[in-house]
C-alpha cells in the first residue's frame, strides 16, 4: 500500500504539469564572441528556440527528426503512447515518484527501456515529490525545455508543494503528469480498483489543487487522443509567460490498449513572440534617449541568453542610462558594466531619482511604500505578462504597456534609435560623454566599496561578504550559481559579480528549498549541453541557506545526485535559523517587542543547529554513524565543515578537483556566527 500525505502548495514558475504530457519549447543558437560577459549568451531564434551559451538542446518539432519509432511487443496502451509522446516532442527526462495508480505506468516504463533504451525518456526515481518538480525546473532553466514529472493521485500532486508556486511564478515550463483513482470498483475494467487506498485518494476535483498555478490543465479520458492532448498542454508550458502544466489520467484509461500512431511535432508548436507596435517603438526610444535620469528596471529578462547582450547594446548608445536588477533570477545586465546598479529586492534608492523608466520583464520594480519613483515620472512596461494577471493586487502605474518578448522589443528599439537621425543627432550632444564620465567614477566607487567590506584574514570568522569574494575568486569563472541564500543574496551578488549570460540563477519564486532539486536539474541540462559539444563538464554551485536547505526534502536531493552521479557543489550557509521573518516583523514593527526578542522567542531559531555535513554523506548512502571509517576515496558524496577564511579556502579549492575532475558531490556547510 502507497499512502501518502499532503502538504500545502503556492506558486508561480513556468512549469508543465499533467498526467502526462509533452510540451515542445526549441533549440538554442548560441551566442559567441570575445566579450567575456557573453561567452554562455543563450538565444532563441524564435519563441521554439532556445539556446544555452554552451550549446543548444534541440527540441524535435518533427517525428522523423528522432530516432524513428522502434516496433513494440505486445499491447501498445495509453501509458505507453504517453511516454512515447513525451519523447517525440523532445523531453528527454521524466522525474518520478510512482504509486498504486501506476501499474500501466509502470509496465510501459519497463517496456520502453527494454525495447528502445536510446528512444526513451530517462527515468529518474525522486523520493520526494518537491525534488522531482525542482529538477525539472530547474532543467527548463537552461534549456527552455520543459521536462516530465510523474506523481500519483491527490497526495503525490499536494507533495509537490512551493515546487508549483516556484515554477510559476518563476515562468519555467515543466510538463506534471499525475495518476488518478480508478473510476470503477469491481474489476469492470483492467485498472479497475484492487486496494484499499482507491477509495480514499479520490479527490472531488484533483486539479483543483494546481489549477491556479498552471498554465493549463486537463485529463486523459481515451487513449485515442492521448498525444494530442499532451501536445496542447506542451503548447500552453512553452508560450509565454510560460510556467507548469498539468494532466491527469486514471488507471483504466492508461491500461487501455490503442493502435500505435504520432503527431507531426511541427503543428505544435507554442506561440510565436510578440513584437512592439510602431508607435511604442518610437514613444520609448525617444524618452529614453530625452531624458535626464534614464532607468531601465528588469527582472528575468536575463533567461533569454542574448537579451543581455542587447541591453549592454541599448546602455552604450545612451550613455549615463541605469540598469536595476528587482529579481535576481537570471543574469539579466552584467555587474562589470559601468550603467549597472546591481541587484536588490525591489528595494533601492535608483527609483527615486528617475525621471524615465523602462520595466522589461519586472514583476515587482519597488515597494510603493519605500522607493516609489517621482509621481512625474513617465514610466513604459514591456513584459510577457505586463498586467501580472496571476496576482491579484499589482498597481504598479505605467504610461504604457505592451505584452512582448523582451529580445524582440530590444531588438526594435535599437534598430530604431540606430536609425533615426534626429535621435542620432541628439546623441551627439556632449552631455552625453559626460553622463557616461560621472557614471564611470560612479561605478569604479562602488565596486571599491564592495572590495572594502570582505574579512580575509585565514582566521576570520565566515559571512556573505568573504563567502561571495572568495568564490568569485576561487572557482572557474564558468561556474554557475545557483543561488538561494534569501537574506544573504542581495550580498552574494555584490561579491559574485555575476556578468556571464546564465552564470547566476535564482528561483523567482518564493517557495524556499528549491534550489535542493533545481540545482541538480541545472547540472543535468549543463551536461547534456556540454556532452553535446566535446566539452568539459564545469561546475554548478548551489549556495542555500539552512533555513531553505530544510524547507524542501535535502535527504531527497542528496541521494538523488548520489544514485544518478549528478556532480555539484552544495554551500549550506549556515546562521541557525530564519532570519527573514525577523527582517519582515521589524518592517512592520521597528520597535516592536521582536527587536528585543531571542530567536527562539521569535521561533525562528534552529538550534542546536543539525550537521548537515554528516546528513550530506549519510543520505547519498555512506554509513555514518555505524561505526566505520570512512574511506574520502570511496565516498561519492564528502561533507565537510568551515568556520574560519583559511578553512574555506581549503575546502573550495577541494571542491574544485573533487567535483570537477573526480565527478563527485560535495557538501560545504558554513558556520555563521549569529548576528
């Protein structure tokens, strides 16, 4: 008997999710030249292509684009053509957590490995159902392919919990496919109910649960349009604002036995990307370039590899121009560049001074309460969902908006302002030079004062500062962040100085925990990226905090990276707790009784605090605890504590050859002193 119990869920990140159902998002065309900031530039020729600077992952539109389909023994049934589909609209990994409601499932897995083990998606056992869904996400995230999750009835859809809010709000396409009772009881039907749990998992509304969060949602009835339906809902994943879809099946549909048939992949496709209106072109171009104290303020217009590429492109032809990071999900404008304000939450003071803004894929430029801009301030939106229409309460004023793909509404205003003369003239003025003068002190005093903060000393003590500086200097610089320190991210990013196209992913969400299972997902589409050029596997760093490490099934994604060898680097940055909800309460209560309370007052406290160095080995299987020695040489997965500068070091330049060249995991926990 599979029992399971729920939890609740929240979300907002591109993701499909269905009973199973395959979405088909398209090959990145890599951009390349010596601007080191570009050297990973992703790109998408069109809304189907996406590409990652290493390489592009294909998405086969077309059937005879894949390996052809091989003859099958025996029945061919739904759970079959399922899988079978998913494949052909190029998903080449399913993260599963199977139960009762899988028997055809299960059969047409075993039976497509045995019989076409290369024309198969790749099957990947997650004990927790939170994991599977970061995986894929966290895949999406550098392919812009949607992959596949497999759950069971109403429990296994509740286990995926903040998974679904994350990749909805995040905007990443993930394709759920969930089981669902058997409809009859008395073995009218194979499938028919034959254990006790198919009374109590039957749900009134199962995608109910998730309907809010996804971008589409629907069930299996036959088998005869099996296919189709898992097309639509791909379509509904990969057109923006992108985000999970969800499909659901029950055990005699999926045993039903039908004639083998395929789509032609080309019919569906997602939508296309929209474009800027003429007058919009030269409404923004003009106050742009007419403005005293230009802003632009962006979001995750950064998961496009080659939308950061054009904003450098736009900032140079306006010099004195600024550029503000309010989500931190993807390297949208790089920290080198002379007009970058860098990264915080919504909140900084840029806002104030703005006499033009130009929102491009913002959820969220200010807190109206904190830094809002001059009410004189003309502001001009372009966004893939310009009006938030998954959030209730937005207000944010815009004197226009357009719904539009960020790298295609660039590319016009570039175009446009390159080719109107009397912009060109204006630009002429030198004003302009010494805008770009100021701006270039501007920024060479801040990254000095970023310098300053660091302790470097070998016996000082651990925090975001040296944490951030010594990583920037200790790693590869193509290594890729992926980060979910909460409090200590708007600092990481500061340190870090993230300027390399896909070099830094956060979640966009706020479901904390997600980077246990995305870090992995990245690591996967990286390597398949790489194996696909000839290239050297490189290294993906998950930074978390203890609180979010918690939050989201760490045993789970550890021995999911140990059973599939799925190589990163884990820095578990550890405080002793939350410290956010403290930061929260104080905004609301600046002398309230929390400014005088303990932690655990507060109950954010973790303490005594567990060692998660040891849980890293004793969840990839090693047997801590039992009173063994412990060979470092035979371990897949080594934790290792730091308290102190020198100590770090040590440990990172390990990781460096333990993760890199052995292909090993890694867990450094990183003891904070509580401030």
């Amino acid at each position: 008997m599979f029992l399971r119990f729920p939890f609740t869920l929240s979300f907002r990140s591109p993701i499909l999710i269905t009973a199973r159902r395959p979405s088909c998002p398209s090959a990145p065309v890599p951009l390349l030249d010596s601007a080191p900031w570009r050297r990973r530039a992703l790109s998408f020729k069109s809304s189907t292509t996406f590409s990652t600077g290493r390489k592009v992952l294909p998405v086969i539109h077309n059937s005879a684009e894949m390996p052809p389909p091989q003859g099958t023994a025996g029945p061919y049934t739904t759970a079959f053509a399922l899988f079978e589909a998913l494949w052909e609209a190029g998903i080449t990994a399913c993260f599963v957590n199977v139960g009762s409601d899988h028997p055809s499932i299960i059969e047409a897995i075993v039976k497509g490995k045995r019989e076409r083990p290369n024309s198969w998606p790749r099957m990947i056992t997650c004990p927790s159902e939170v994991t599977a869904i970061s995986m894929a996400d966290g895949y999406a995230r550098v392919s812009g392919r949607p992959q596949a999750v497999l759950v069971h009835v109403d429990v296994g859809t509740q286990a995926l919990g903040q998974g679904i809010h994350n990749a909805s709000v995040g905007r990443a396409p993930v394709f759920i496919f969930a089981g669902m009772c058997p409809y009859t009881e008395s073995g009218e039907l194979l499938g028919s109910r034959t254990e006790y749990m198919h009374w109590l998992q039957e749900a009134p509304d199962q995608k109910a649960i998730v309907r809010q969060y996804c971008r589409y949602t629907g069930e299996v009835r036959t088998g005869l349009n099996i296919k189709q339906t898992i097309g639509r809902a791909l379509q509904f994943a990969n057109s923006t604002p992108k985000g999970p879809v969800y499909i659901a099946g029950a055990r005699e549909v999926l045993a039903q036995e039908i004639q083998p048939y395929s789509l032609d992949q080309k019919q569906w496709v997602p939508i296309g990307p929209g474009a800027l209106p003429a007058d919009a072109i030269r409404d923004i171009s003009t106050a742009l370039v007419h403005a005293e104290r230009p802003l632009i303020i962006t979001g995750y217009s950064g998961r496009d590899r080659r939308t950061p590429e054009l904003l450098v492109t736009l900032a140079d032809l306006i010099p004195g121009i600024r550029v503000h990071d309010t989500g931190g999900s993807d390297m949208c404008f790089p920290f080198s560049h002379v007009a970058s304000e860098g990264f915080r939450l919504s909140f900084d003071e840029c806002t104030k001074y703005a006499d033009i803004i130009f929102l491009l894929d913002c959820d969220v430029p200010w807190i109206p309460s904190r830094n809002p801009p001059p009410k004189t301030a003309k502001i001009y939106h372009v966004d893939s969902d310009p009006l938030n229409q998954q959030i209730p309460v937005s207000f944010f004023p815009a004197n226009g908006r357009w719904k539009a793909d960020s790298f295609t509404a660039l590319t016009q205003l570039i175009s446009h302002i390159k080719n109107d003369a009397v912009l060109v003239e204006t630009l002429q003025d030198p004003k302009y030079a010494a805008r770009a003068d100021t701006r270039t002190e501007i920024h060479k005093a801040r990254l000095a004062h970023i310098a300053s903060q660091p302790r470097l000393g070998d016996h000082d003590t651990l925090d975001a500062h040296n944490i951030g500086s010594l990583l920037k200097t200790l790693l590869p610089s193509s290594t890729t962040f992926v980060v979910e320190a909460v409090t200590a991210s708007q600092i990481l990013s500061d340190q870090l100085q993230p300027s390399i196209p896909g070099s830094w992913i956060n979640c966009g969400g706020t479901g904390i925990g997600w980077s246990n299972g995305a870090a992995l997902g990245v690591k996967m589409a990286l390597a398949d990226l790489e194996k696909g050029e000839g290239k050297k596997p490189s290294l993906v760093c998950q930074i978390v905090g203890d609180g979010s490490f918690m939050c989201a099934a760490p045993s789970s994604a550890l021995w999911v990276a140990s059973k599939y060898e799925v190589p990163i680097l884990t820095i578990v940055l550890n405080n002793g707790g939350w410290k956010a909800p403290r930061n929260s309460t104080e905004l609301v209560y600046p002398t309230g009784l929390s400014t005088s309370a303990s932690d655990d007052e507060v109950n954010v406290s973790f303490r005594p605090t567990p060692n998660y160095a040891a849980l890293a080995e004793a969840a990839a299987g090693s047997e801590v605890g039992w009173g063994k020695a412990t060979d470092d040489a035979k371990l897949w997965m080594k934790g290792v504590r730091a308290r102190t500068v020198g100590e770090f070091k040590d440990a990172v330049q390990e990781a460096n050859s333990r993760v890199v060249n052995e292909r090993k995991g890694m867990l450094l926990e990183v003891m904070i002193e509580a401030s």
